[in-house]
C-alpha cells in the first residue's frame, strides 16, 4: 500500500483495509491531518471510546506499547482499536516498526503536523511497508476543496447550493480547522436539515476581518486610496496577516484580469463582472465595474508580477512584511486613480 493516491485517500479513510497496521499523516495542512485522522479513528472504532487508545511522543519510550494496544481488545469484546498517536516525528520510528509487524488487528494512526526533516526516518520506514499507508495532507484547492466542504457540511447535516461552494471554497482556502469552523457556525446559522446559500454563506462568514480585507483590495484597484487605507489598516488591526493580504488581493487581481479579458473581446464591464465566479458580492459591484474602467488586460498582469513580488520579499528580505504589503497595494491604487484621470 505505502504512498496512497490522492484518488484513493477518501474511500481509504472511509474503510481502511484490515492488512492495513499503520497510517501516517502528514504535510504542511496541520488542520486537513487532524480532520483526516479523525476520520479515520472514527471508521476504526465506530465511536467507541473503549475501542480508542491516544498517546503522544511518550509512545516512544517504550516501543512495543503501540503493537501492543492494536492488539488488545476491548473489555467487551468486538470490533478493530484505533491507537491514535499526535504529534509523530522520527522518535517513534521504532514502534512504528514493530507495530508494521505486529499482530494487529488494530490500527496505529501516526498525525505528525511537523515538518519534513523530523519524519525522515518514518517515511522511509512506512513507504516500503506494504502493511502502511502514507497520506500527504496539503492545502486543498478547486475541486478538491469543494469536495471536502460538501462532505463537512453533510456531517453537520446540511446542503449546500452551488454559488455558496464556490464562494466558500475561493475564501476559506488557507486554513482547514478554519474552514472547519466556519463551516460549523454556517449550519447553525441554517440549521439542521438547512440549505447553505449564497445569502447565508455572505450573512454569516463574509464578516469581520475578512471582509474588511476584500473591501480593502477592491477599493485599492478602484483607485479609492483613502477607502483602502482604512480598511486594510482595520484588516491588519484584526489580525490579518501579511500574506493573507498579498494573497487575497492576488485572486482580486486575477479575477479582475478574466473580466479584462471578457471586456476586450466586447462585453460589457457590468456583464464581464456578472459572469465572474463565484459571484461577487453585491456592495463590491461598483467600485469592480470602475476597477475595470481603470485597467487594462497587460497591465493588470503587471500588477499580478508585483503582488507575487511583494510575497516574496516578505520572506526573503527581512523587512516589515505589513509595510512591503501595504506598499504595493498602495502602488495598485495610485496606478488606478492615475488611469481614471487619464480617461
């Protein structure tokens, strides 16, 4: 088994394999590793705390304790253990190893959120065990995001309209115990049996900080200097980080240049900015038609070559990531306001 397909990673947590002894978890998506192991713990012990065994890095200590508990059972009989050990690095390389060799019929689920260099030694160990499987948990995006919030939003007993996904999946991208949250407080705001729309998604999660940020970008590229200040000043002061920021305005960037390219080819920029997906919020629309007055296709992929700059040296050169950012959505909004005088 070893490496497991991104293909196959949903039916595998659905039913991991009975040859299945041990499941590594990891990448750079702490929050997507949990909810995966969680997943998996559940399939394992239906829930059944009697059927569940937790350890950290104290596991390592004494090697054999996880091919132990996975072949222990329950008080009252019955049913496969789930041995679910957090925070796995190279320290447990060793039990790892025996409990790949164990008796099972148990499972060991290894969530290790940590960074690459501390699993060398179990990820060589596990990829070559044909009784592990090796799951790499990165930031989801597309389709798969949408994937993944359809499936949460079942559990939490809801639906979801095809708008509001696209919505959801184009902001809540960067984080997946974020996501999770919000997700969360969207099938309360519906409740149980709800259908999640893109009414529901803009009232209940398109608030604070986050809409204060998007507020701040669309103003910037509409030339509107002092709207954009004060609100990306409200988006830092809310904690808002710098990336986040070079990030969002990157996809405010992107998707302007596709309305751009729409107008260029003779639609109306009211048209070009109704066609974007997904949708875009209703307050946005003017100052996103004057944005589009003020840009042009090339330049607008100028402005993409600056914001993925700015990243950049927001990592590399030392200096105040929030003053680089701001900077250059400053540099955005003069170039807008200087366009619109121009006309």
């Amino acid at each position: 088994m070893a490496k497991l397909d991104a293909r196959r990673v949903q039916a595998f947590l659905a039913a991991p394999g009975a040859e299945c002894r041990v499941v590594l978890l990891h990448g750079d998506d702490a929050g997507l590793i949990h909810d995966r192991a969680l997943q998996i713990v559940a399939s394992v012990s239906g829930g059944d705390p009697l059927r569940l065994a937790e350890f950290g890095r104290e596991a390592a200590k004494d090697p054999g304790v996880l091919a132990d508990e996975a072949a222990a059972t329950s008080l009252f009989g019955g049913g496969r253990r789930a041995v679910w050990v957090r925070d796995a690095t190279d320290s447990l390389a060793e039990a790892a190893k025996l409990a790949v060799k164990g008796p099972g019929p148990g499972l060991v689920i290894l969530e290790a959120p940590a960074e690459s260099r501390s699993l060398t030694q179990l990820r060589a160990l596990l990829e070559k065990a044909p009784e592990a499987a090796v799951i790499a948990c990165y930031r989801e995006r597309g389709a798969e995001l949408a994937g993944s919030i359809r499936r949460i939003l079942g559990e939490l007993g809801v639906q979801a309209e095809p708008d509001a996904i696209e919505w959801l999946v184009d902001r809540l991208a960067e984080d997946h115990l974020l996501m999770r949250r919000e997700l969360e407080k969207l099938a309360l705001y519906v409740g149980p049996g709800g259908r999640v729309t893109q009414e529901a998604v803009l009232a209940c999660v398109a608030e604070g900080s986050a809409l204060d940020l998007e507020e701040a970008l669309v103003a910037a590229l509409a030339g509107d200097l002092p709207l954009a200040d004060r609100a990306l000043e409200q988006a830092f002061a809310d904690g808002a980080a710098a990336v986040q920021v070079v990030r969002g305005a990157l996809r405010q960037v992107q998707r302007l240049h596709l309305a751009a390219v729409a107008v260029a080819g003779g639609a109306a920029p009211e048209a070009a900015i109704d066609a974007l997906r997904p949708p875009v919020f209703f307050r946005q629309k003017p100052a996103l038609v004057r944005a589009l007055r003020a840009w042009r296709p090339e330049a607008l992929e100028a402005a993409g070559a600056a914001l993925l700059e700015a990243e950049r040296r927001t990592k590399t050169t030392g200096l105040p990531d929030q003053a680089v950012v701001r900077g250059t959505i400053q540099l955005l909004a003069r170039r807008a306001a200087a366009s619109a005088r121009g006309r």
